[in-house]
C-alpha cells in the first residue's frame, strides 16, 4: 500500500536525522513506528493509560438537562435560529 504523509516540520527534521544517523530509509523508520504502535510494543513513555473506549450508548429521546427544557426542544430552537 502506498500513501502520502504531511509532517509538521520539525518531525520531518526528526525522520530526516534519524534516518541519516541509521543509514534507512524514511519509509523503513515510518512503517516500523506504525507496525509497533499496531501492535502495541512501543515503550512506556511514562504517560498515563487512556481509558477504553466506550460503544456509542442510546439515550431517552427527551434528555432533560438540569430540570429544563428537553433537549429536542432545545435543538429545535437552535434549528430556528439558523433559518
């Protein structure tokens, strides 16, 4: 598979060094970063842990926010705004 990837320029300053310091080539660094990071082999680098991802959940079709309004009828003003 081919692609086309825009870096910020300062990270293509870092494939660019990184690249010359080894003696590979930019797409050999670039797919072993993505096979690592698929994979899930990259180093700690001493960040917290993202919580799971959740499904997207159903909720009452007349949320009520606060003992307000119920959120269709909100919508429906914001709707009338925009006409």
């Amino acid at each position: 598979m081919a692609t086309t990837l825009r870096f910020d320029p300062a990270l293509a300053d870092q494939l660019r060094a990184e690249s010359e310091r080894t003696g590979r080539s930019q797409a050999s660094l670039i797919t072993e970063a993505v096979r690592r990071m698929l994979s899930g082999t990259l180093p700690d680098d001493g960040l917290p842990e993202l919580p799971q991802a959740t499904p997207f959940q159903d909720f009452p079709e007349h949320l009520l926010i606060d003992g307000g309004p119920p959120t269709a009828e909100l919508l429906d003003e914001l709707r009338a705004d925009r006409l």
